[in-house]
C-alpha cells in the first residue's frame, strides 16, 4: 500500500529525531532552572530595586505571547491547542514560530517557521528590547507543547516576564535576593541587556523543548498508524480468503453436483 511507505518513511525519520531531540531537551531543563534562578536573583534584588528603580512593567498594557508549533505533519492534535490560544488571544501581540501555527494577521508582529527561527533570532532580540526599554507590554508568555519525559507531554503557558519571585528556601543561594552588586556604567541599559538575553534564551529552550514533544508525539502516531494499516491488511488478507475459500468450496459443490447429476 502506497499509504503505508509513506507512514513507514515518516515513522523511520521520528526514530532518527527522536532520541537526539529528547536528549537535547533533557539537557536543557537544569540550563532553564539556573538561567531562571539568576535572572530572578538580578529582576527581584532587593538592592535593585530599591536603590535604583529599574525596569517597570506596565501593567496596563496587553501581554506579548509567544507560540510555538511545529513544520511537520502527522502530528495528531499538537498544534490544535496552540491555536486554539493564539486564535482566542485576539487583542494580544503575537509572535508565532512554526509553520502549522495559523497566522491570521491579526495582532501578529513577527512570523517565521521553526526552520527559519535561529536566522530569526535577532529579530526577535530587537522586539524583546523596543518592549523593555519602551515597556510596551503587562507581561512575556510562551505558549507551546511541553515534554516532561517520554510519557508525558502538555500544553504549557509560561510568563516568562516580570519572573516569579523564587522562593528564598527554594533557591540554592542563601543570600538570594539580597546580594549586593558593584556595577560600572549605565545600569539600565546592562539590565536591559540580561533581561533580553534570558528572554531568548528562554524562547530558545522552549523551542527546544517543544521539538522533541513534536517528534515523540508523531513517532508515536505513525507506529500506532502502521499497527492500524498492519491491521487492516490482516483483516482485506482475511476476507480475501474467505472469498477464495467460499469459491472453491462453491466450485467443489457444483462439480459434485454435476457428477450427481450424471450418475443419473
């Protein structure tokens, strides 16, 4: 069967992204918890904040959302809660990064698909700082399909600005928050500077991340496909049998009736 090559080619490329995919991901969840540890202790410093009243948010504004899809088919339902999202986000500025994401236009300021985003990351960089320094937006959340571990994937929003405050018993660092900083040169453009960088960086985890939900997800969607094919050539395999079977059995009978026929 034509479909069944063509499920099997799909299903051997998943193999072959797969366990790299789901390596690289893994690799990034203790880089994600000590980028967001730091910018944390620098965003909610006490000493910053206090002494020098840096970076506000405008809590009156609108979010800026971040979704991430994916560029391959075959992947069942993976993109359909993101655009549900995106689609139900109407007055929120929008960056989408996936091809299958549905790009409507509308409040959408920078579009690309996962293959073109590493070319696309400075253009990203300079929308994150025009919001900083112009503080166009309430908050930063990426939107996009979670892996935890081979088992477990989900949908996820997560505000990656203003950062949650860490919890001081949850961070490794005993003075966190309240270290003090001897800092050279123009405080807000250093700070502005981090902050976009760990934004980034945060984005580049995400998509990382959501790479391997999308190969795990569609390797298991074509080995469960080529079981429902392999089952359905059994059953057309079954019938064609029969078919063969109540014809010779047909056969059998009319030669026996005719030689019934003739004895007589």
């Amino acid at each position: 069967m034509r479909i069944r090559n063509v499920v099997k080619v799909m299903n051997f490329h998943s193999l072959l992204r797969v366990d790299a995919a789901r390596r690289n991901a893994e690799k990034y969840f203790e880089y994600e918890k000590e980028i967001t540890d730091f910018a944390d202790n620098i965003l909610n410093n006490r000493n910053l904040i206090l002494d020098k009243k840096v970076l506000k948010l405008n809590k009156e504004y609108k979010p800026l959302n971040v979704y991430i899809g994916n560029d391959l088919g075959f992947c069942g339902n993976f993109n359909t809660n993101v655009n549900d999202l995106a689609k139900a986000d109407s007055d929120i500025d929008k960056i989408i990064i996936g091809k299958k994401i549905i790009n409507e236009k509308n409040n959408v300021i920078l579009s690309m698909t996962k293959d073109e985003y590493p070319n696309k990351i400075g253009e990203i960089e300079d929308i994150l700082y025009d919001a900083i320094v112009n503080a166009k937006y309430s908050e930063i959340n990426i939107i996009y399909n979670h892996y935890y571990n081979i088992s477990k994937i989900e949908l996820r929003k997560k505000k990656i600005l203003p950062i949650e405050s860490i919890k001081e018993e949850e961070s490794q660092d005993k003075k966190h928050h309240i270290e003090d900083f001897a800092i050279e040169g123009d405080i807000n453009s250093i700070l502005r500077n981090i902050i976009v960088l760990y934004l980034s960086y945060e984005i580049k985890i995400a998509t990382e991340n959501s790479f391997a939900s999308e190969n795990i997800m569609r390797q298991t969607i074509t080995k469960e496909s080529l079981k429902k094919l392999d089952e359905i050539e059994e059953e057309n395999l079954r019938k064609e049998r029969k078919i063969v079977k109540n014809k010779n059995f047909k056969k059998v009978l009319e030669n026996f009736t005719n030689l019934n026929f003739k004895e007589e």
